[in-house]
C-alpha cells in the first residue's frame, strides 16, 4: 500500500455506512427475501457491498457483489479481488464475473475452501474506475454462494473483501454485510398444510383455493396444483393462509394440492383434495378425501423431481 493509501486505510472504519435493506423481494426461488448493502470510503474510493439476502435459508443462494467508484478525477485501475465468506458457504462455479458496460465471467477463478474466499485477477488496464468529466467506470464484481446445512443459524456471519489496484490495496475481510441463517440453531420443526374443501368447482368459473399453514408467523409460499398443473405461488400471509383462483378447464375428479415450502427451520408439508368439477352451467361438487404430510421428503409423488 502507498503512504497515501495508507491514511486513507486508517479511516476507513470510521467512514463506513451501512444500510440494511428491508424490501421484500422474489429472488431465485427465494420469497422474502432481506438484501442488504454497506457503502464506505476510503480516500477518494468509493465502495458499495450488497448481498441479494441477508436472512437466508439452507440450500439458498445468495449473490455478493462489490462495486467500485471513485470520488476524485484520478484514474484507479483494479487488478484483483478476493471475496471472503463464511466457510459454510460454497462457491457456485460459474458464478464469479466483471460488470460493466456488460458482463465479463472470470474463467478460472481462485477458489479456496479451507480460507473461505474467491480471488479474480485482471490484466493491469482490463478494469478502469473513473468519475471525471466525460469518463466514468464504476466496475462491480459479482459472485454467487449456495448456504450449507452446516452453517450456524441464528449467528451473524461475516463477509468482506480485499483488493489490489494501481494506488495500492485495500484489506475489508470483515466489512460486511453479514447474513444470519435461520432461528433456532439445533432443532427444526414440522408444519401442517390444510387445504380448504372446495365446493362448487365448475368448468370456466373461478373458484378460490385457501390453504392454512401451522405455525401461522413461520413465511414462505403455499403452491396450488391442479394434478400436474400450476395453478399458483402465493406468499403465506401472517396468520398462516394464501388463497388462489383456480378455474378449472375440464370437468369431472381432480386432485386439486397445496404445497408449503417451508421457511428457515420449518419444514415443508403439503395437503390435497379430490373436487368433482362440473360441467359448465352445472352445479360443481365438493371435494373430499384429505391428506396431510408433515415433511417435504413425501412430496416427489406429487411434483415430481
């Protein structure tokens, strides 16, 4: 690092800012999702850290991105960076990339388990941060991690990066943003799915599906089936019920399910209901013959693989 860098490294702590997000998204197969993003300077650099979901589950994954500015009309030219992450996270291959004017995947990305990081290298001019008049770059590198069961839930873990550039280096292992994974760190719990008789099922006219989940606070989406067809997703409210429109296109039996995902420690469960629709202009039939699964581990016969 330069002497000049050097000053600006001693007040980076002091400068950091950090902004937790609590929008609610629909990440890659993740409802509810907590982004999460930290801004700091050091010097006249400019750094912006934001993980895609702060509070995810095991199995989930999340994308960690750094973006690069600058806040003076001097030119800073990146040539590496190393991620670092928890080591219950594992790198998703593929996944580490330059953002600029496009998107540049890093081919061989350094990628070590045991230290818990992820370096990319670059040509010393392959990447420019510049904010003057008529030139600016703000470069952002991206990387994806899956969360492993073996990660501690309900503890903040930590993340951070380090970097090297033509006006020196900079060491933030530990700057953030942390993410917190689940609640409850030894034991999961079993949830209950019930779907709602339904009644008066007819061909062309809407009917609405209601399923309740047990516990009501535990989040996560209850999917609608009508056999093998997709009728809807829906976000479990905060008693524990999503409802749907479901019109049915052919009558007579249909084995109408509603799945729960689960939720961080809570497991998944799903319950389903033979309806008689009727024809169109008839009277719809009511439908019976319940069956409650307490796990996701039951479900392969429903959905499939």
């Amino acid at each position: 690092m330069t002497s000049r860098e050097t000053t600006r490294a001693v007040a980076a702590g002091a400068a950091a800012a950090l902004t937790m997000g609590a929008l609610a998204i629909f990440g890659a197969g993740v409802a509810g999702a907590a982004p999460g993003s930290i801004s700091w300077d050091d010097g006249s650099s400019h750094f912006t850290r934001t993980i895609s979901n702060t509070t995810p589950a095991v199995g989930d994954t999340i994308t960690v991105t750094t973006k690069f500015e600058r806040t003076s009309w001097t030119d800073e030219y990146i040539y590496n960076v190393k991620d670092r992450h928890h080591s219950c996270l594992t790198y998703v291959p593929g996944s580490a990339k330059m953002i600029g004017q496009s998107e540049y995947p890093v081919d061989n990305p350094e990628v070590n388990a045991n230290e818990a990081y992820v370096r990319a290298a670059w040509g010393v001019t392959d990447w420019v941060v510049q904010s003057r008049p008529g030139f600016y770059r703000a470069p952002t590198f991206s990387v994806a991690y899956k969360v492993g069961q073996n990660c501690p839930r309900g503890t903040a873990l930590t993340t951070g990066m380090d970097y090297g550039g033509s006006l020196g280096s900079g060491n933030y292992g530990d700057k953030g943003p942390s993410i917190t994974i689940g609640t409850n760190p030894d034991t999961t719990t079993d949830s209950t799915t019930t779907l709602s008789p339904v009644s008066g099922a007819t061909v062309g006219k809407a009917t609405t599906l209601t399923a309740k989940v047990s516990p009501a606070n535990a989040g996560g989406t209850i999917t609608f089936k009508d056999g093998g067809t997709l009728i809807g997703a829906v976000q479990v409210g905060s008693d524990g019920t999503a409802s749907t429109a479901w019109t049915p296109a052919t009558a007579g039996e249909r084995t109408v399910t509603a799945y729960y995902s689960g939720k961080g420690t809570v497991d998944a469960s799903s319950d389903q209901k033979t309806v008689t629709v009727a024809p169109a202009g008839g009277n719809g039939g009511t439908g019976g013959g319940t069956g409650t699964g307490g796990g996701a581990g039951s479900l392969g016969s429903i959905f499939g693989s």
